[in-house]
C-alpha cells in the first residue's frame, strides 16, 4: 500500500484504491471514517492540469464538522505510477493552508536549506539586497487563479443590470452544494441601507453603485464590497468566499467591463459609513514638507545683531 492510514479500509476504498492507482481518470479522493472503519466519501474525475482545478475541486469537499483524508493525484510519475498528495483534514481555525497557495507555500518550506550560522546568515542578506529577487512561489498570477466557479445567469443579468445602471445594487453569494455563484437580490439602496444588507453569520459579495459629489462634481463609482464575519461563518465557507474573490472580480472588470472605483473588505455592516467610504473612495492625500528649526540662543540672552552688506564702490573686503 502506497498509504498507511490508523483505521482499516472497506472494501469501496480498497477497489477505489486499485482503480485510480492503474489510470488517470480520478483527481481527487476522499476517504471518510464510519464506524472505525475507512470509507469512500466521494470522487472527481480530473480535466485540467492538477494546478488549474486544485481549489475548486478540494475546498468544496472540506465540512466543518467531518474530519476526513483528500487524496490528491498529481500529474508527475514515478516507478510506482502517478504521484498523489494525502491531506488530513481536521477541521479547526489552523488549518486553512489546504489550498494550492498553502500546499505551494509547504512545499517551498521543504525545500528550504538547512539554518545558517550567523555569519553565512549575514552573507545571503548581503547578496538578497544587492539582487533584490523575489523566489516566492505565491505570485499575484497564481493567486489570481482561486477557484473560478460558474455565475448562475440570474447572477450575470443583474450584473449586466447594475452596468446599464437599472440598478443600484447587487448581492452575490456562492451556492456551495452546486458550486455557483448565484444572485441574492438587487434591492434599491442608499448609503443608509447598506449596513442591514451585510449577513452577521455568512459571507456575501456585494456591487454598490456610489453616487456622491467630490469637488464640485457629480460622480457615480462602482464599489466592490467583500463581507467576511470571521470565524462567526463556516471554515469552509471563508476558504471558497476568498479564494473566488479575485476571478470573481476579473470577470466583471474584464468581460463586463464594469470599471470598479474601490474594493473593500469588512467583517460587520456597521462600517459602511458615509464617511467611510468617502474617505476610502477620495483618500486624503497627505504632503510632509520637512521643517528645519531655527536654532535658539543662549537661554536667557540676546546675540549681539549682525548686519552684513556687499562691500560699496571704493571700498576694500577684509
């Protein structure tokens, strides 16, 4: 056994097992623990390369409440065939790194060399400073990848709607049993309303069109709201939210061509002031001139005054 697990495997994981280590259909396997015994949850077929559809296909399997093991098929090989990653999901507050960033991250972690002394320490800060090369795995193009879920056409209309400015407003929110995004609602709303539009137990995406006056103009700006209620919402649910975010926000800027002002992240509705989102909208911007003080005297007593002129016609400098 390629494996070695702490509980015995029922005979759907060991025929499960036999077929995904002779081929290349399945991407994703997880194993599930029933009555002290290993048993098989659920699989996905793989077609794209194993980096592409990590995320969508592994956070949708991770619950709350269920412990379980992901077994991951890479598509490198060995002698013994392709190479699998195993991952033990405990669920806790700790263990959101099961995502490609975090594996891409433990990876790097691995390969990193042995400690330096102290003095081989200050010789690669020397050579970090005088090449200045960022060897991070985590790059804002593969942080960009996320988990690229469908937009239900109901979601994609009234996104379409809020464009042609019919409306105003537009919530979304990620179905995760059928891994969409799907509409919420399309309210009319004001500054004032927007507070009671933010869910106190769940995340939520949300377009507002800010109409408000800066410097004598009227301006209309498209502001992208994320609400995240911290750990007061599922584990699973912040990990699916955050990793659809940024594809979420691509395809609008891209293929709507829907020009968003700002993007906000807030954990509580009460945020959302009129000043807030002024301010975040219209930062203030801020010039330090350097002040030199002229230096005092001696405490307590005047210097003598100096008058100094360019010498006049006829005389002499000293």
């Amino acid at each position: 056994s390629i494996f070695s697990f702490p509980f015995p495997a029922g005979n759907d994981v060991k025929e499960i097992f036999a077929n995904a280590r002779g081929g290349d259909q399945y991407r994703v396997l997880k194993i599930i623990i029933e009555d002290e015994q290993l048993t098989l949850g659920s699989t996905r077929k793989a077609s794209k390369k194993w980096d592409q559809e990590y995320d969508s296909l592994v956070l949708p399997l991770l619950e709350d409440a269920v412990p379980c093991y992901i077994l991951y098929r890479l598509d490198s090989t060995n002698n013994q065939g392709y190479e699998w990653i195993l991952l033990a999901w405990s669920p806790d507050h700790s263990t959101e790194d099961l995502n490609l960033s975090g594996y891409k991250k433990y990876l790097t972690s691995q390969a990193a060399p042995l400690p330096l002394t102290a003095a081989e320490e200050e010789l690669r800060q020397i050579k970090l400073n005088e090449v200045q090369t960022d060897i991070s795995v985590d790059t804002k193009q593969q942080t960009l990848q996320g988990v690229a879920f469908p937009i239900h056409k109901d979601a994609a209309q009234a996104l379409t709607h809020f464009k042609e400015k019919r409306v105003n407003y537009v919530q979304l929110e990620i179905d995760t049993e059928k891994e969409m995004i799907r509409l919420c609602n399309t309210e009319p709303t004001e500054i004032k309303d927007l507070p009671k539009r933010i869910p106190k137990d769940t995340p939520r995406y949300h377009f507002f069109l800010y109409k408000h006056s800066h410097e004598g103009d009227y301006l209309e700006s498209t502001v992208f709201i994320y609400s995240m209620p911290g750990y007061k919402c599922s584990i699973r649910d912040r990990m699916l939210y955050s990793s659809c975010k940024n594809n979420l926000v691509d395809m609008v800027e891209s293929e709507l061509q829907i020009e968003i002002e700002k993007k906000l992240e807030i954990e509580d509705g009460s945020e959302l002031t009129t000043d807030f989102l002024y301010g975040e909208v219209h930062p203030k911007q801020h010039a330090y001139k350097e002040q030199f003080a002229k230096p005092k005297g001696p405490a307590g007593k005047r210097g003598g005054r100096r008058i100094t002129r360019p010498p006049g016609e006829g005389e002499e400098e000293d």
